[in-house]
C-alpha cells in the first residue's frame, strides 16, 4: 500500500515535471515583454579568445536604461575581460552621470576545464564550477542571459534553464555564435541549440542558419 503512494506520487510528480518542461519549450523563444519603463535584470557572460570584443560590440547598441542592472560574468582566470566591461561602462556612467554601483557588477566563476586540462581532473573542477554557477545564480537570479560562446556560459545557462523548470525564476537566453563561426557551431552553441535552452540563438553567417533552422540569421555584428 505504502509503496504504491509512492510509486503514485513520483509518478505524478515526473508528470508534472514533464508538462513543465513542454511548457517552457512552448513559450521559450517569445520577445520579452513590458511597457517601456519596464528594466530586466541582465546577466552578461564575457570570456576570452576574442569573446568580449564581440560581446561588448554587440552591447553598444543595447538599450542600456532598459537592461539594467547588468552583471558582468568571466573566468577566474581571465584577467582582462572584465577589466574591458568596467571601461566602457566608466565611459557610459561618465556621460549619464550616474554613479558606477547603481548600473553594474563585475563577477568571476570558476571555469569547468582550463586549456589542455585533462578530462579526468576537469571532472572535478566541472563539479565545482556547476556548484559556483548555482550560488551565483541563486544570488543574481537575472531576467535575461547574454551569451556568445565562452564555455562558462554553460553550466549558468543550465541553471537557468532548470530555474524556469521549477518555476524558480524565469530568464530569457539569448545566445549569439561568433563570427568566427562560419560552416559549424561551437561546442556551447551547439548544446544550447540541441537541447533548446537558448531562448532565441543567433548566428553571422547565411551558411550556419541553413545548417541550423531554428537559428536567426542577423548579419556580422563586427
């Protein structure tokens, strides 16, 4: 009797689960909406190998009294991309005259594998970075995700991901593919595409968006 309550209630809440997750892939995708004062708590990941530059190109035209505040996001190892989001904010606050605390912050999460790590130990370091990713978001819980491809998108964009599943917090991801993919995806395109957690994905190349329909073809940003 006992273990059929429990069979029963585990299957029901697999079923519940599972309604939730068609229902994120139904609504995921859809434009952000709101009146014009509405602002989004924006969560931007930077990351080297020419990463930022694209990035903080592609955050010149974004509406900066809209997403905000904003919070910069890069390896614990990457010592200069942050450094490239504080200047160009500094540039902004300067013009606006608004005070550097009241737009954004600058934060570092440990990375799931460094450059020629060996996939044994990087088990480990992959945990800790999962475990890092978690608090932050906890902390952060953003509204939208901005992301192009370092590979400490990954375990915050799946964070996120199981946020809206739960139904803990709700953020739209947005990933846009580097320009310097031309015929294949990156490894995190290529899983946030697969497995549909990027709201709406990106690509700069004609020849990516006919490899992969569900992305949008906009044009080199560059």
């Amino acid at each position: 009797m006992a273990v059929g309550s429990v069979v029963a209630a585990l299957t029901a809440l697999v079923l519940l689960i599972l309604i939730r997750f068609l229902y994120i892939l139904r609504w995921s995708g859809k434009p952000l909406h709101g009146k014009s004062w509405r602002t989004y708590s924006t969560l931007i990941v930077l990351g080297s190998g020419g990463h930022t530059a694209e990035m903080l190109n592609l955050l010149s035209v974004l509406q900066k009294d809209r997403f905000t505040p904003r919070f910069y996001i890069a390896a614990a190892t990457d010592n200069m991309s942050l450094q490239k989001a504080r200047m160009m904010e500094d540039s902004l606050i300067n013009a606006a005259g608004v005070k550097v605390e009241e737009t954004a912050k600058y934060l570092q999460i440990y990375r799931s594998r460094e450059v020629g790590q060996s996939y044994v130990t990087s088990v480990w370091t992959t945990l800790v970075a999962t475990a890092h990713a978690l608090y932050l978001m906890i902390q952060l819980r953003p509204e939208v995700i901005l992301c192009n491809g370092p590979g400490t998108c990954i375990p915050l964009c799946a964070i996120a991901f199981l946020f809206k599943v739960l139904g803990i917090r709700w953020s739209s991801i947005f990933y846009m593919e580097s320009i310097a993919r031309v015929k294949r995806l990156s490894l995190s395109g290529l899983l946030l595409y697969k497995l549909q957690v990027a709201d709406q994905f990106f690509v700069q190349w004609p020849e990516l968006q006919r490899k992969y329909p569900r992305a949008e073809y906009v044009g080199c940003l560059m």
